[in-house]
C-alpha cells in the first residue's frame, strides 16, 4: 500500500502562513529548490486544499516560472507529471492537467487511493492535512522548518490530535531551513 504523506513549510512556531495570510517568509533558493524536487518526485499524486492548489498551478500556467534555471524547469516537470486532487467546495474548473476537484474529503476514498496507488501520495494544505491526521491516514511527516518566528497564523499541523512520531531523517539546508522527516509510530 502506498504511503500518505504530509510536506509543508512551517516556521520555528509551526505556522504555514503569518496572520494575515502570507507566506512569503518561505523564498526557494538553489538548495532548498532541489532538495524539494527530490523530494516530491518519486510521488505520482498530490492531495491539495483550494488555496494551496492555486499557489502551486503556476508551475504549469505561468510558463516564465519554469524558463528561470534548471532547476526551476525540473521542479514544473515534477509538478507537472504529477495527478493531483484539488478538496474544495467552491473551485469550479481547474486550470492544470492530470487535476480533479473533489468536493468532500472522504477517507475511505483517500484510503482507496492509497491501496490502488503505485507509488506514495502527498497531501498539502493545513485543513486538509488535519482532516486525514484525524482519519489515521498519514503515514510520514516532511516539515521543512524556516528560520523565522511569525508568532500566529494558521498551524501547520492540528490541534486536538496526539500522534507518537519517530525521527527518520534531519537535513539543514543552506539558507537555514530544517528538514524533518517523521514517520508516525505504531
């Protein structure tokens, strides 16, 4: 079966946006930008709030993005190549390829996809990411750690949930972000 997995940015005070909704906080640089393309691409399907499927389209509908460098290019084919599943209750149309929208998260059809799946699924977006936390579907924790305190916002990971955690794997990448992997004990 494959794995469900959580990758978000947060700061030091695990928040992925400030109070007013910002996330500017979290700029790519070279390093940072090719240790997430490895990351996400051996992954063949993203699971996707509204807002954060909106911020990540531009991997595909703003073609300048991706003519930047190398690595920016690799990163757009990685998104690219990937399905992706959009949960929202007002998004209409997509503006990707290989995108669905569902209106409701139903665990038994993520837990579907899950066992149909070739290769492991990401999930992003901190309601959406709560809501699987809260259905026993997250297998594996990837937080990218920003040297920054934003002191509010919205939290990157659930209140009200307790999971045992085990640490698989730490990295500090060059401009200062700490990369965390978790897998979740059982």
């Amino acid at each position: 079966m494959a794995k469900l997995i959580y990758v978000t940015n947060v700061s030091l005070d695990g928040y992925i946006e400030d109070e007013h909704g910002r996330f500017d906080w979290t700029p790519p640089g070279d390093d940072y930008l090719a240790f997430i393309t490895d990351l996400v691409r051996p992954r063949g399907t993203y699971l996707y709030g509204r807002r954060l499927y909106e911020s990540m389209s531009v991997w595909e509908t703003d073609p300048a993005l991706a003519a930047h460098s190398k690595l920016t290019a690799d990163f757009a084919d990685v998104w690219q190549a990937a399905d992706k599943v959009v949960y929202s209750t007002t998004l209409d149309a997509t503006s990707t390829a290989r995108t669905r929208v569902e209106r409701n998260f139903d665990p038994a059809s993520v837990r579907a996809m899950k066992a149909s799946a070739t290769s492991d699924l990401t999930i992003g977006g901190a309601h959406l990411a709560a809501q699987a936390f809260q259905a026993g579907l997250i297998d594996e924790c990837h937080l990218l750690i920003h040297p920054i305190l934003t002191g509010g916002g919205k939290p990157g990971l659930p209140n009200g949930t307790r999971l045992g955690l085990e640490l698989s794997d730490s990295r500090r990448l060059s401009n200062g972000v700490l990369y965390v992997h978790y897998g979740l004990r059982t």
